[in-house]
C-alpha cells in the first residue's frame, strides 16, 4: 500500500511571504532597468557559473569597483527571479548589493549580420597566424554597440596548429571531438562560430545542451540528425581526403543515441527572432553547423556567403575611404557605417 508523501512546515519564517503579499514575491511583473552599458568598464574575469560569468569592473560614473555579472540567453523567468530576490534583500547583512540592471542593446537584422561578419575576420586572422582559439561562445565575445566594435576575448584554450598533430578532444563539446577525433583543425572554431550566429539569430543559447559529453552528442543528433552523423563516421572520401576517418563510437552510445531526422530550422523561429530570420541566414548556419569538418567553410569563403553582401558593401567602402584619407585623395574625413535603424540591411551614410 503506497502512502503520501507528507508535507513539513519551516519551524521560522512559515508566513513571511503570505504575510507581505504577491508585491513582494511575485517575480512575474516587468523589471526596469536604468543603466547603460558605457557606464561601467570590465577590467578582468572573475569567474563562470552554468548561467553566467562574473567579471571585476569599474562604474565610470561614481569612479568605483563593481562586480558584473553577464547572464547568457536563459529563461526570462530566471532572470527576473533572481533580480527580485536580489531587490528584496537590499540593505540586508552581508548581502551583496544590486547597483543595476543594464541590457543588452536591441539587434537589428543588419547589426546581427555586421557582428557575425567582424567575428569572422578575428577568427580568419587567427587562424592565418596558425592559432586555434577553441572556446568561441557568446560570453568570450564583446561587444561595444555604441562604437559598433566587436572583441574576440579568453584565448586560454587556444592552440597552435600543426598539420597532422593531434590534438586534445576534452577542449570543447563539438561533435569531432565528442566522437573523440584528435585531428581536428581551424574549422572547429568554424562550427563554434556557427553555433554564436545561431545565437545571435535564434536568440537562443546554448542550441545544443547536453548534461555530459554522450548527451552532448544525443542532444545535436537530435537536430542535426543521425544519418549524417553516421556518413561522417563511415565517410570513405571527400575532395582531397581520400581516405576514411575510421571514427567508432563509444558502445555506451548503443543505447542512448537513437534515430532522429534532421531537425527543421523552422522549428526554431519565434515571435522574438522572426525578424533575423531570412532564407540566406538559414544557408548559411547550414553550411557551418555540419558533423562533418572539412565540409565546413572556411572564414573567408563564410565572408562571400549572400547572408553578409549588404555587409561587404559598406566594408568596401569604409575600406576605400580610409585608403582615400592616406592618399589624401579625401579632402574631408568621412566615414560609413551600417545604421543601427534600418531593420532590413545595411545603410551606408557618409559623416562629413
């Protein structure tokens, strides 16, 4: 005979929320936030959480150390949670202190583009210099919107590459090193770079989230699909790879991994993303989110991709006006940017 599971009462504090009412606990109720980010300046990293990474700053306002704390894209619900709990207990022995709520700036489509776009030339050029940066993720990446420049950042894990060197696979959770293959190379940042564009336009991270290394594998077979999982791992040849990767999975994989379809990108689209949303944004996660490597392109074949040609434009021009400014062809300086108010593209405009 099964019996209930008996509920206790706290022997303190029992009715406190009762007692101050849903203004007080109720989390649901929309947060303002009243900083902005060109306030506060970060200095050095601090630590990581599951959620988060905490950073030691300074508030260039009232010239003082702060401790920042940067959430990745989770549940609106955590993060309102945590921010009403951190409300209540102001002024409260030895609790730390909520200064501000600062957000993240609104993206436009053609900013989406422009961000991706700049990351590619870090990545392109640290790659020419022989140099795998292994660990790029929204959180190592910042961006000063106010400026419009971006900054590729945390290069602990990063590695040199040698050709037919093999290298450490317990760096990161893709899929040629969670199939536990050593040779892999620069196109390993390429498949992290694909998974910040899916980010940055889903506005979701992480798109894959296992809670161990097997379920990693599970949870992008479950989007990706196992039949091409299993054509990398049987792969008898492409271009100039004549040969098989001869990769075996793990038996404990037997049991877990399933068959799954590939997963349609459509399924991902939301009220909230839908304006990031474009037939060529889809191509082009296609082309870099693959199992398999050396199918993915690289940086300056992704740069040519129809997703960044409003983009490319602008770049070109802002490259000849600086190049006119050297030469002193240009009589007056100028300067072209993409507008952070056309939704649809790239607007180039001219400072005199």
């Amino acid at each position: 005979m099964e019996s209930a599971v008996v509920a206790t009462t706290s022997r303190v504090y029992a009715d406190v929320n009762a007692k101050l009412g849903p203004e007080w606990w109720d989390y649901g109720a929309p947060i303002s936030s009243s900083g902005t980010q060109d306030q506060y300046e970060i200095t050095r990293k601090l630590g990581r959480g599951k959620y988060s990474e905490v950073f030691e700053g300074i508030d260039l306002v009232n010239s003082k150390l702060v401790v920042i704390k940067v959430l990745k894209p989770i549940k609106k619900k955590k993060v309102k949670r945590e921010l009403k709990v951190l409300m209540n207990l102001r002024g409260g022995e030895n609790i730390i202190e909520l200064l501000d709520v600062v957000r993240d700036p609104q993206f436009t489509d053609g900013d989406v583009r422009y961000y991706i776009y700049e990351l590619l030339k870090a990545l392109d050029f640290c790659h020419s210099k022989g140099i795998i940066h292994r660990d790029v993720k929204p959180l190592n990446i910042l961006i000063d919107h106010s400026e419009r420049k971006l900054r590729l950042i945390d290069w602990g894990l990063a590695e040199f590459y040698h050709a037919g060197t093999e290298l450490n696979v317990r760096v990161a959770s893709r899929p040629e090193l969670l199939v536990d293959y050593p040779h892999y190379d620069y196109s390993l940042d390429r498949e992290l770079y694909g998974l910040f564009g899916s980010s940055f336009i889903f506005r979701k991270d992480p798109l894959f989230h296992g809670h161990d290394n097997y379920d990693q594998l599970v949870k992008i077979a479950k989007i990706l699909g196992t039949d091409d999982l299993f054509n990398y791992l049987e792969k008898a040849g492409v271009s100039s790879f004549a040969f098989s990767y001869h990769i075996e999975l793990d038996p404990e994989y037997d049991e877990i991994l399933g068959v799954h379809a590939r997963k349609p990108w459509s399924k991902f689209v939301t009220s909230e993303n839908q304006r990031y949303i474009s037939n060529e944004a889809i191509d082009f996660l296609d082309k870099l989110l693959q199992y398999d490597h050396v199918l993915r392109p690289t940086c300056q074949e992704a740069m040519h991709h129809p997703y960044f040609e409003n983009v490319r434009q602008a770049d070109g021009q802002r490259k000849a006006e600086r190049e006119d400014l050297r030469s002193g062809r240009a009589p007056v300086p100028t300067a072209t940017f993409m507008s952070a108010t056309n939704p649809e593209g790239i607007e180039v405009q001219t400072l005199a």
